[in-house]
C-alpha cells in the first residue's frame, strides 16, 4: 500500500532542504507601519517577514504587535481561509488586527497553496514551521511562547484544529528550529473542517465530491475517493487528550461546510477527554456577521483566559463592545448528547443536534412519493399512504468510515414521528453468504421489528446490525426500513454508532 503522507513528508523535506540552499528569493521589502486605534492606543504592524530561510513567496507572515501592553503577551497564530487552494494572510488582516486590539501579539501567516501544486500535507507543515519560527525569535517581540493559540476561518480553523490535536507529535515537523515546539496552548475555530470523508458525504454538500479545487486540489482527489489519506488530513483522527482546548464557532446555516463538522469535532474532543466548548451561531452561514465580532470575543477572551491562566483584565479594550448591531448574534451553546441518551433508553426529545446524521436516506420500493420536512427541529421525509401497493420502503446508505470492515458491528437509531399505530421492520444488505434471501446468498437480511403505539411524539427506533461489511451492492444501499399500510408517517434523522 502507497504511505502517501511519507510521500508527502518525503516531498516536503526535500523541498526545504533545496529552499534552503538557495538565495532569499526577492519579494515584497519588509515594511512597518503604526495603526492607531479609538481610545488613541496603537498596534504596529510589520509585514512579510520570512519564516523559512530562502523559502518561496507564500512562507512569509504579519505581525501585530499592541503597544502599552506588560511583554511577553500571548501570542495568535492566524490562518487564512480560501479552501486550501486560494486566499491571502490579508484577507485575515481584520481579525488579526482585532485580536490585537484585545491584548494579543498576533502573527498572521501565508502557507503554501494547493492552487499552486502544493499537496498536503504542506500546508501544515507551513504552519508549523512558522510557529516554530515564532518561538525562536520569542524574545525580539515579546512573545509568551507558554500561551500561544492557533485560530483560523474554513480551511484556516482546519489547519488551526491540525494544530491543535498534534501536540507531541512530530510527524509534520520538517525543516528548521526543529529544537523549538509546534505545539499550542489552544485553538480558536470558526466554520472548519473536521473530517474530510464525512464532510464529503453529508448530503447537499456535494460539492465536496469535485474533482477539482478545494480539498481535492489539496488531497489529490476527493477526500471520498481516498478515505485513508483524507482521514490523514482530518482533525478528528488525532483527537486524544493531549489536544489543545478549543473554542468552536459554527453557523447553523452555513451552505459550504456542513455545522455537523462542527459538532463532530466537539465530540470526538470531549470523548477522547479534551476539553472543547461549542457555539453554534445561529442564522449564520459560513462566513459574514458574527465571527471576530465583539460577541464573538466575549466568548473567546474568557474562555482563553481560563485555559491558558491570563488575568482577564489584561484582555478586551473600551470601545469593542456588543452594541445594538450585534443583537442577532445568537449561540446554541453545546448541543445535547442526543445519542447517548437514546441508546440509553431516554424518549427522545425532539431535538437533532448531538453527532450528526450519517446516513443518507433515499426512497424507494413501494414507496410512491415522498415529502422533506421539518417537524420540531427535526428534517425528515413525509410519507404518503398509497393504497394497494407492498410495504413500503425507506432506504439508508451508510457513512462510509463504518463499512467495508472498519467496525465489528454498528448500532442504527433513526427518529420516526409517531403519527398513529404501526409496525417497523428493518432488513440489512448482508455479506451473509449463509443467508439467502429473495436475492441469492448474502442478501437483504431481516433484523427485527418494532411496534408503534401511536402516540403522536418523536420516537427511536433502534437496531443493531452485526454485519458491518455489508454487502455493497451495485445498488447502493446498505439499510431498509419496510414500513405497513395503516398510516402516514415522517422518517427524520439517522445515527450510527460504532460498537465494538
């Protein structure tokens, strides 16, 4: 099997050995500038400073130094967005600037794009060498090299949360100051990426299954197409309790990057015994009103504060304040663990927040048609009764992270509105071969059934399917529900949950 992140490493290695070797290639002159701020404090900024001896163009970084402040001050590293494949350290130029103004050194940083036949995992790499950098010229800007925070928006909080889950990690060091640490002390995330295949798989975000741009540009394919490399490049993956503490902001309309990376990487932290705080922002998308606001910063500078041990007072200023613009800035803070409570017996209440759908339900069988809808929070699909017709059917395909062998057997809980009395069956698509079905051998095997009593409210219905190669036929599908005729009903949200 092809180790692509060596090659990768491998690649990158070279790479900065030759960069290295060869003259400071000309570009823009360092500059200094003062920005003055409203209460007539400053902060000055100094521009394009080269992190990698002799690197290319792209390896250079903003500083954003508050003057009056007690040195060493905690230090954000800040990392652009653009979809891995575009954007510039400039387009943060305002965030950046902002955090200055609360009391933080900032460092705002270009890495090598994808858009420029970069591929990962260099833009980590980039990162990482610039915070080493950082470190090793601490004590010529008065940098607290014990409290230094990685925050980014998009494809920057991606590489801002790599940061913060590879602590202790070497792997991704390559090239100078090796004696110097890339860990950090925190991360602070808005609208990121957490797990590249599942992101790809989320239905109506197919734009993530491109060929060309973005995560494929970065990956060399669709994140869907190289499940083990794009598990590589996924946050998620690393999560353990060595990882920094993270502040998660998330839009709970955002069109580009589903919300649920959010809450994925919120859970994988909280139960691999890290310590993360959520926020939903609600009506946002994935950019716009809301992160780097004033709001926003009432949330992050205490919750910094007390992970990194700095006297609050030091943070905040007079003139960032909540004002009446930012009334629409909204929070749902740390969604319930849905999951946990219904595997645990608890009548579920109506609320879809917790890990996230991972399946993608399709209709068909005997199912003529169907409606989406939303029902108390919950988005689902209305069925129609259609008289004369078999049982119908509802069908799920399953994440691909549990298929294929990758987990002995999975626990299937989907929301089903109770709209009068029914009965559930649920068959799977077995790699049985002792089984035979209606199809042949290692076909639909039936599972169990549950009886509804018609009490009008959201309920689980819960299996557990050993099998969790399935059998991945031309088809598909990998789960269905076979429902009667004696009422309509509405499917909502799927979960699965690995079991061992």
């Amino acid at each position: 099997m092809i180790n692509h992140l060596a090659i990768a490493l491998a690649a990158s290695a070279i790479f900065m050995a030759l960069s290295a070797s060869m003259a400071d290639t000309p570009g823009k002159p360092i500059s200094q500038s003062t920005i003055t701020n409203p209460d007539g404090s400053t902060v000055v900024e100094i521009k394009d400073v080269r992190y990698v001896t002799g690197g290319v163009e792209a390896q250079k970084l903003d500083l954003f130094l508050p003057q009056g402040k007690k040195a060493p001050l905690p230090l954000v590293v800040m990392i652009h967005g653009g979809g891995w494949a575009g954007g510039d350290k400039e387009g943060a130029d305002g965030p950046a600037l902002t955090f200055a103004r609360q009391g933080y050194a900032v460092a705002s940083l270009n890495y090598r794009l994808a858009g420029q036949n970069a591929r990962w995992p260099a833009q980590l790499v980039d990162c990482k060498s610039a915070t080493r950098w950082l470190r090793a010229n601490a004590s010529k800007y008065g940098f607290d090299t014990s409290r230094l925070i990685a925050s980014g928006h998009s494809a920057g909080a991606h590489l801002a949360a790599m940061m913060g889950v590879t602590n202790g990690l070497k792997q991704f060091d390559v090239g100078e100051n090796l004696d110097k640490t890339s860990d950090v002390q925190a991360v602070v995330w808005c609208a990121g990426v957490s797990d590249m295949v599942a992101m790809s798989s989320t239905p109506g975000f197919e734009m993530w299954l491109s060929p060309v741009g973005g995560a494929a540009a970065m990956l060399g394919n669709p994140p869907i197409a190289i499940p083990a490399l794009a598990a590589q490049a996924s946050p998620v993956t690393y999560a353990t309790a060595k990882s920094a503490p993270f502040i998660i902001f998330h839009g709970d309309s955002d069109t580009l990057v589903p919300v649920g990376q959010a809450v994925e990487m919120f859970s994988a932290l909280l139960r691999n015994g890290a310590t993360a705080q959520l926020h939903v922002i609600k009506g946002a998308g994935h950019g716009g009103p809301g992160y780097f606001s004033p709001p926003f910063y009432a949330m992050v500078n205490p919750f910094l504060a007390k992970m990194l041990s700095i006297k609050e007072s030091t943070l905040g200023n007079t003139y960032d304040k909540p004002g009446a613009s930012d009334a629409a800035f909204v929070t749902i803070d740390s969604p319930p663990a849905v999951i946990p409570q219904l595997l645990a017996g608890a009548q579920f209440d109506g609320k879809a927040d917790g890990l996230g759908a991972v399946c993608t339900p399709l209709m068909g069988g005997g199912e003529s048609s169907s409606t989406p809808v939303t029902i108390g929070g919950i988005k689902g699909y209305q069925t129609q009764k259609v008289p004369n017709l078999p049982p119908r059917y509802f069908y799920y395909t399953v994440d691909p992270k549990f298929k294929n062998g990758a987990v002995p057997h999975v626990i299937v809980t989907f929301t089903y509105l109770d709209t009068g009395p029914d009965t559930i069956d649920l068959v799977y698509d077995s790699n049985d071969q002792s089984h035979k079905g209606a199809n042949g051998p290692g076909s639909w095997k039936p599972l169990g059934s549950i009886r509804i009593d018609g009490t009008k409210t959201w309920r689980k219905v819960q299996f557990d399917v050993p099998d969790a190669l399935f059998n991945n036929r031309m088809n598909g599908y990998d789960i269905r529900v076979e429902w009667g005729q004696d009422t309509d009903g509405v499917i909502g949200d799927c979960f699965v949950k690995a079991s061992p």
